[in-house]
C-alpha cells in the first residue's frame, strides 16, 4: 500500500451520492451550492437510533438545513420531497 493512502471506500456510498442527486434536482441547485448530508446517532427521547441530517450551503445566501428521523438508506425520493418542498419549515 502506498505511502499516505488509506484503505475503504473512496468516496461517499452510492446511496449518499443518489440523495445529493435527489436534493439537487428536487431544489434546483446550481453546481455552486453545497449539499451534506450525514446519517447522526439521535438522542432525543422517543427519537429513532439513527437519523438522517440534510444540509445545503450556496455560496451566498442561507444555508437550509432538514432533518429526517430514519436512516440514510431508508430515506427515499418521496421522504426528500415532503420535507424539501415543506413551505418554510425547515427544522
């Protein structure tokens, strides 16, 4: 193994990359606009173990950011577009 490298996965899971894609299109994201999104442990009472935080930072303006109580690779198309789409209710 080279020098510096490190082994796993090169990138983000397929399934991080396909809810980015979903959020971008879902918004209208330019190229410019920056979209996170990390699965978190929940420790809120009555909170699921795992949920997943979806964040959007443009490089002006407001970052938004909305949180979905499951994990990321339970999240579909149709969850991302109830809370994307929510009028100005972004947790």
């Amino acid at each position: 193994m080279p020098l510096g490298s490190h082994p796993g996965p090169p990138g983000p899971s397929p399934q991080l990359r396909e809810l980015k894609e979903n959020v971008r299109a879902l918004l209208g994201l330019d190229d410019d606009t920056a979209v996170v999104i990390r699965q978190l442990a929940c420790t809120e009472p009555g909170c699921p173990p795992l949920e997943t935080v979806v964040a959007v930072l443009p490089m002006e303006g407001e970052a938004r950011r909305w949180t979905l109580h499951r994990p990321a690779d339970q999240v579909t198309e149709t969850d991302l577009r109830a809370v994307l789409l929510r009028p100005e209710q972004h947790d």
